[in-house]
C-alpha cells in the first residue's frame, strides 16, 4: 500500500527542497504541496522523480510568481482563467512524471486572498452559488476528460467550513463542505472526477453545519477515491496527528489512493505516522 505525505506544512521552504531531504532520509512516496515559489520548479521535479521518488501534484504547485487562490466556480473570469489554466498545467506534469492522481480543492462563492487561506475568510459579497455550481461543474467535466485522456484520474477535495468562518458569513461561502453538497456536485460531473475525502476538513465541517461525520462517510463512501489522513479539535483545520483511536479509522474506504497530511512533524515521526496509518487502513 502506497501512503504520500504531503508537504503542505513546510511553507518557508520550497516544497521539492523539502521533497529531496525527505526522499535522502528514506521517504519515498511524496504529495508536492504548499511551500513558497520556486523558479526552477519543473527541473527539480525532473531530478526528483528520476532519482527515485513516487510524486503526485495537488492543488497550488507549481506555484505562481504572483500567487492566487485557485477557483474552479469564481465568476472573474481573470480568476477562472488562472485557474483552469493552472489546472491544466498541472493534468500536463502529472503525465509527464507517471502520476495516476491529481487532486483541487472545490470551489469558493468567493475569490479569497492567498493569505486567508488555512484561518477566516474576509466577509465580502458571495457570488449566486447556482451560477457558481454551473461553472463549477462545467469546468470539472472539462477537466477531467481531458486528465482522462492522459491517463490521469482527478480527483475533487471538500472544502472545509470552519466556525470562524460561520459567524462571519450569513450563508456558507464554499462549495462541498457536507455530505448532500458533495453528491450533488460530483454527480452532476457524471464520473468526470472522483472525490478527495479530507477528513479533517469534514469533522471541522460536521460540527459547524450539524452533521454526522462518520454518516457523512457512509453516505458518500461511493464517490471518495482518495483520502488525506489528519486530525483537529473540530473548530479549525489544525494538520495534527493521526492517533490510534482517531474517528475515522472504522469508517474509511478501501482506496488507491492515500496522503498523510500531518504538518510540524520530525522525519521520524513522519515514518511512526506511516507506520500507524498503514496498521490502521
């Protein structure tokens, strides 16, 4: 069983410098996430693959000179434009580097600062989320034939609705937060993507919309193709550790498809979290 870590948590260095100290200390399976803006992103990529290590691409990266927050439903058409444009490019060098998987995360009814990202969101005027879930939808099914031709499943992370974000907005600015909202959405892309299931995005999520998280699992147990593994106090996306009694465990799905997203951690505790993750699946 293959499990990536993801480099989201190592965000004052550049994620393939990360990746290359990883690959030295025996971590081999690498998710390239986060970090700051590096120049000569695709020739490290190049080097890294070709010295061994298994790399999948999600979300940002490569990331942007002039960063922005991708938004596969934002009604700029600057924005929508980067990011299709984005996401194509990433469907590109996942060929390119042998990976089966590229994941995004779901759209916004808001085009929010890359500095808002991880904590509140500035309350600002929402976009009609019917017209956003159109463009949404439109783009994924777009997406996802052209990843297909290239052998490329992608695949569709839950946003993740924090209580600090539910008292600032009157109505929920994210699209694919709960269980009803990730159905609709993925069914209406008629196969085009799979679903990235968060589960620390969705225990955050169940408590501040009322749900059930281990149902919510249940309920959309036949979308979820992938899985990033972490855990929180239920109030904020916090990348923590996964323990041995963590709530998801019982409920997870068989997939091909596995990322430990587990932020501030030692090399070595990185390898005890595999080892854990890996007696757990």
């Amino acid at each position: 069983m293959t499990i990536f870590v993801s480099t989201g948590g190592e965000r004052g260095s550049k994620a393939l410098d990360t990746a290359q100290l990883w690959l030295e200390q025996g971590i081999t399976d690498i998710e390239l996430s986060g970090g700051s803006y590096d120049p000569f992103f695709e020739e490290k990529l190049d080097r890294l693959v070709a010295r061994g290590a298994s790399v999948t691409l999600h979300n940002y990266l490569p990331l942007k000179r002039e960063p922005f927050v991708i938004n596969l439903a934002s009604q700029s058409e600057e924005v929508f434009n980067k990011s299709f444009s984005h996401v194509q490019k990433c469907i590109e060098l996942s060929e390119k580097i042998g990976a089966k998987h590229y994941a995004v995360h779901a759209g916004f009814l808001l085009d929010p600062k890359p500095r808002q990202l991880g904590g509140p969101l500035k309350n600002m005027d929402l976009f009609d989320r019917t017209v956003c879930e159109n463009t949404f939808v439109m783009a994924v099914k777009e997406l996802g034939e052209l990843a297909e031709r290239k052998n490329i499943r992608l695949l569709i992370e839950n946003n993740v609705y924090s209580s600090s974000n539910k008292k600032l907005f009157k109505h929920n600015p994210l699209l694919m937060t709960d269980p009803n909202a990730i159905l609709e959405i993925l069914y209406r892309c008629e196969g085009a993507a799979g679903l990235l299931l968060d589960v620390a995005h969705l225990k955050v999520s169940s408590i501040s919309q009322g749900f059930d998280a281990k149902a919510a699992v249940d309920s959309i147990t036949s979308l979820i193709e992938g899985l990033h593994l972490s855990d929180n106090d239920g109030l904020e996306d916090q990348n923590e550790r996964c323990a041995e009694d963590s709530w998801f465990w019982p409920v997870l799905p068989k997939v091909k498809y596995h990322v430990l997203e587990v932020y501030g951690l030692s090399t070595q505790e990185i390898k005890k979290q595999l080892v854990l993750a890996s007696n757990r699946i």
